[in-house]
C-alpha cells in the first residue's frame, strides 16, 4: 500500500510517501497556521501530482493544534474515501510512555522513539535538528522514559540577530574553524560547535544516568538540521532521516 505521512511542526511539514518501509518521495513546506483546509489540499495534491489516485492511507502527527484543525478538515472532506490516522492520546503506538504526564508528550517524538525501537531496538536515544531540539530516550525494554528539549538552532541564531546591537542573520553553514576571525564566522562556530558540544554533554549524561554501557546505546540524529552536525557530533551511530515518516507508518499499520 503507499501511504501519505505527515509531520506538522512548528516551523515546517514534512511530508513523505511509503511504499511500504521504502520513503519513495518526501517534501518540507513552510507551516503556516493562516492556511486553509482547502489550501493545505491544494498544496499536498499538487505535490503528490499524477500519484494522488495511489495513496490508501494518511498519517499525521502535530504539534500545532490549530493547523492540525485545518488537516482534520481537510482530510474529511478532500480524502474522505481514504483511511487517515492522527497520533494523538488513545491512538495505539506500542510504546509505553512512563513520565509523569503521558499525555503531555509530543506526538511526534512518541513516534520517533517508537520508529528507534523497532528499527534499532533499545536503548536509545533519538536526537531531532527542527524548530527545537529534542532528545528522546528508549530504554532497553523498548519503554519511552522521558528526554529533553533545547532551542533549536535556527532559533537561536534567529534571537543572537534580532537581540544583539552589533549581531546579523548569517548564513547557517559550518565555518573554517572553532576559533572564528570574524564575526560572521564567530556566529557560526557558537551555533555549529557550541550545539555539537552541547549535544555530546547531554547524551554523555543520558547514558550514564541509564546506567548503560555507552556502546550499547544507539544514538539516532533526525530532523531536517541534522546534516550540519553529523560531522561535528560524535556521539551518532545511525543518521536516520526519515524515522519520523517510518514511525507515522508503522503507528497507521497499528491502528488499521
């Protein structure tokens, strides 16, 4: 069956078709909480073209209520005939959610940690580059025991900009070194560098509060950002772009 995933965050959607385990296609398009049920329709349909007619499942996890309104709507009334799940409390994923308030946990990272269990099996630590940065932990019974979030990287490059009299928006590349010579560079390597530290600390520390050995432990990098640091971070064993998509997949073949 080919299958339309949807991951709505707070900056972007990702969107991808499953043929089975394989991501055939996948886009990112701006999350615009303006946007309509009719115009989030106009867009997915002209992304999917002539493959509209082979898509028998949709699966959508959000973490913007308002325009995961607009998507309910739009599904009931654009792909009606077609059996859609969203990931939200109820929904059966298969991973048990041991923090003090199940329900407050995003959907998105309860089927990240879900698609790292399966796949790598636990323990595990899934790392995701988006509009935040979160960390996600699976312990070695495949339990999602809770995680951590940090500002993502665009965002804080976006408030050194706008906060800082003498700072400017940069590009968000990795600069000639640590020791930056120019103010530009000086930006980038706090962003690249100082994000890759901080990466390697706080996962050090989740394994050892774990109480694992730390190569036992996967270490999955995801989120659209997560390129810039792969080189960076020494920390990764899998580098897994599409865990978010192939979570979505897995929690619609559970509630099918």
């Amino acid at each position: 069956m080919t299958l339309l995933a949807a991951d709505i965050g707070n900056s972007h959607t990702s969107l991808g078709l499953l043929d089975g385990d394989e991501v055939t296609d996948d886009w990112r398009v701006a999350t615009d909480e303006r946007r309509t049920a009719d115009e989030w329709a106009v867009l997915v349909r002209g992304l999917l073209g002539d493959r509209d007619a082979d898509v028998d499942g949709v699966a959508v996890c959000a973490t913007v209520p308002a325009v995961l309104h607009e998507w309910r709507d739009m599904l009931a009334r654009h792909f009606g005939d077609v059996r859609a799940v969203v990931v939200e409390p109820g929904v059966r994923t298969g991973i048990p959610v041991l923090t003090d308030h199940p329900r407050e946990v995003g959907a998105d990272r309860i089927v990240n940690s879900l698609a790292a269990a399966t796949l790598h099996g636990g323990p595990a630590i899934v790392v995701d580059f988006g509009t935040a940065t979160t960390f996600d932990v699976v312990n070695a019974r495949g339990q999602y025991v809770g995680g951590a979030i940090c500002a993502g990287i665009e965002i804080s490059l976006d408030a050194l900009g706008r906060r800082g009299a003498q700072l400017r928006k940069v590009e968000l590349v990795r600069p000639r070194s640590v020791i930056a010579r120019n103010t530009v560079e000086a930006l980038q390597s706090g962003m690249i560098f100082g994000v890759a530290a901080q990466v390697e600390g706080l996962v050090a520390r989740m394994v050892a509060e774990l109480g694992e050995d730390p190569g036992d432990v996967a270490v999955i990098a995801t989120g659209h950002l997560a390129p810039l640091l792969l080189d960076d971070c020494h920390c990764f064993t899998v580098h897994a772009p599409w865990l978010t998509l192939q979570g979505l997949r897995m929690v619609f073949e559970r509630n099918s």
